[in-house]
C-alpha cells in the first residue's frame, strides 16, 4: 500500500491531528510518502516514523509545470493512493492523475460552499476523477453526499481524532489574576479567529443580557476587537464583562483555566479544533446546533447544545452552568472522556487504514 500525501505541515498544532493519522498509519505498515514543504515543523517527525518527504508544494492551481511533477512523482514512485489536503494540491492532484492507475482521495473539513451548478466544485469534490472524500464530521458528508450526482458512497466520514496525552503538559495560566477577575465568576472563553460564521455578535448580546450576573467572558484570537464589538461593550456597559486579548500563544494554559467553552457558531463549521482542545483540558462545553460541530458533545452528559442564531438561549447556558456548579463539574469531567471515546487519533488511523484498503481491493 503505496500512498502519496500532499499537505502543508508548517504549523505543528493545528495540523497534528493530520500528520498524526499518517505517522500511525507508517506504524501499520503502509508506505507513506509526504509531498509537503521542506520547512515544515512536522518533518523531522515524520522522518523518524519512516516516511518519506519530497521538499515540493503545489502554489497555483493549474500550474502545468506544478502537475507535471506531482504527475512523474506519481509514476516513478509506483503509488496507488494519492491523498489531497487542500485546495491547490486536489486541484493539481486530480489534473495529474489524469489516467494513471492511481485512486484520488480528498478532505473535506467545512460543512458548506459546494454546490451542483458551481463550476468550481467539480474541479474538485464534484471531480469524477475522485474515489475518495475523507469528511472530518458527519455533517460534511451528508453535504457532500446530497451534491454527489451518483458514487455518494466515496463521501465517508473519518475524524481527524485526538489524544488526550498530547495535552497532558498544558498547565494553567493564572488569566483571573492578570485580569483582577474575581474568583467566584464563572469564566467563559471563545477562541477564534473572528469570521461571521463564528457568530461573536450572539455572544456579546447573550452576555449584555448577563451583566448583573456573576460571568465572565474572553475572547481570544485576531479580529475579536472589532470597532463594532468594541462599541457593542461600551454601549452595553460591559466592559468588566468581556475581555478581548486578541493573539496569544499561550491560549492553552488560559483556556485550560478556564471553566466554559462558549462557542456561537453560525454555520460553516465541521468539527471545531478548538472546542475538542477546550473539552481535552477538562473545560466544559456550550456549542450551537450546526451541522458538524453538534457531534462534539452529547447535551447535558458532555456538554450543552443551545439552538444557533440565539443569544437569548446562550445566555440560558450560561447562566445555568454558573448557578448549578455540579452540572459544570459533571460536563468537566465527561468532555475530556467523549473526546478520547468518540474522537480517538488511534480510531481515525484504523478507519483511514480501512478505507485505503477498500479502495485498493475495488
């Protein structure tokens, strides 16, 4: 089982869920090579796994000289899979294929934009060239399942799992006492980079509507101080309330500090890595009812699920969890044991081993 990978492995937490399944997988056996940039964090990693790397990444879509060599590497190395990451390697990576005994796999890891009359989906999800569509939630697969005009069955569902180990060292940072917060509050955080799909404006409202409420709430990431959510605070006089600490490379020890994970996705998301992180460091979690993300918990066991799109019912979380601190310690101690039962990287591994295999043997 020969198998091709192209991916960008310069960050290291963020792609670690990924570059983990392959290193498991080199442990199964299955000859993995990794086409991906010669700078990247994970390399020496994989080398020690014994996986192979080719110092190469695709930088435009269409680049013919781009094809040509992902094409030859193809050939010359005798692979039978190739597993595409990202936009420009399943753009380049199909054209390649182009009829070479070789099964062409994907990922898909956003729960939207692929459609039927876009042009631009069949240069890759919508591809016939394509036998095989990795999907990091159910929700993305019923999605692409529902666009596929026939083969719906090449959309399955295979995690980007976790270990509750890789989170072992994290230890807290004292946030209370570097923001003078008290510490009888319940401490929320959201962290994100902010988009509108992250639905901050829900948030604000639902704890405008907490002010005289013993609740705390801080968001970490870029683009969370916005002039508007800024004036929201203001506006709403709760400026003790909330908390914008933008970029932090600390932001594990904080939310490890943390009691909840407030999380008021609108849409978009597939399985948020953040919300699993938050529930790996023992902190409970509130999440919207999205496609993708309402897989992360089971309400009211590991955490509460709250309709999306309202502020009202966030804050109805919220407060609920700081009046009755037995539940909080019931989700506290649940969130981390669903992580490691449902989304386990040793599961992942197996299913992605499985799937190769199947693909093989058709």
């Amino acid at each position: 089982m020969k198998v091709l990978v192209i991916s960008d492995y310069r960050s290291f937490h963020t792609v670690r869920p990924e570059a983990e399944i392959f290193i498991g997988l080199a442990g199964l056996g299955v000859d993995v090579t990794i086409m991906t940039y010669g700078d990247a964090r994970y390399n020496s990693i994989f080398e020690q796994a014994g996986i192979h790397l080719i110092d190469f990444h695709p930088e435009n879509k269409g680049n013919a000289e781009e094809i040509a060599f992902i094409r030859k590497t193809i050939v010359d190395g005798g692979f039978k899979i190739i597993h595409l990451f990202n936009s420009i390697s399943s753009v380049n990576g199909i054209a390649a294929a182009k009829g070479l005994d070789v099964k062409v796999c994907l990922y898909r890891g956003y729960c939207g934009n692929i459609h039927r009359f876009d042009p631009l989906s069949y240069r890759k999800y919508l591809h016939p060239r394509v036998d095989m569509i990795m999907c990091n939630s159910i929700g993305v697969e019923q999605l692409i399942r529902r666009h596929l005009w026939n083969k719906k069955e090449k959309a399955i569902t295979i995690n980007k799992g976790h270990r509750l180990s890789w989170y072992a060292g994290i230890n807290k940072h004292n946030i209370r006492q570097e923001l003078g917060l008290d510490n009888a509050s319940l401490l929320c955080v959201n962290v994100a980079n902010n988009r509108k799909m992250k639905g901050i404006p829900y948030l604000l409202k639902a704890f405008a509507q907490l002010k005289d409420k013993e609740v705390t709430l801080l968001l970490i990431g870029r683009d969370m101080d916005t002039q508007k959510n800024l004036d929201f605070v203001r506006k709403h006089n709760i400026e003790q309330k909330v908390h914008f600490l933008g970029f932090r490379k600390d932001v594990l020890s904080i939310v490890k500090s943390c009691d909840v994970f407030v999380s008021s996705s609108i849409k978009g998301e597939s399985i948020t890595k953040s919300i699993i992180e938050a529930m790996c460091l023992g902190v409970a979690a509130i999440i919207t009812d999205i496609p993708g993300n309402v897989e992360l918990v089971k309400h009211e066991i590991s955490g509460l699920v709250v309709p999306s799109r309202n502020s009202k019912e966030l804050a109805t979380a919220v407060l609920r969890l700081s009046e009755d601190r037995d539940l909080l310690s019931q989700l506290k101690l649940e969130a981390p044991q669903h992580i490691s039962q449902n989304l386990n990287a040793d599961s992942s591994i197996q299913k992605l081993y499985q799937a190769y295999k199947n693909l093989i043997e058709a």
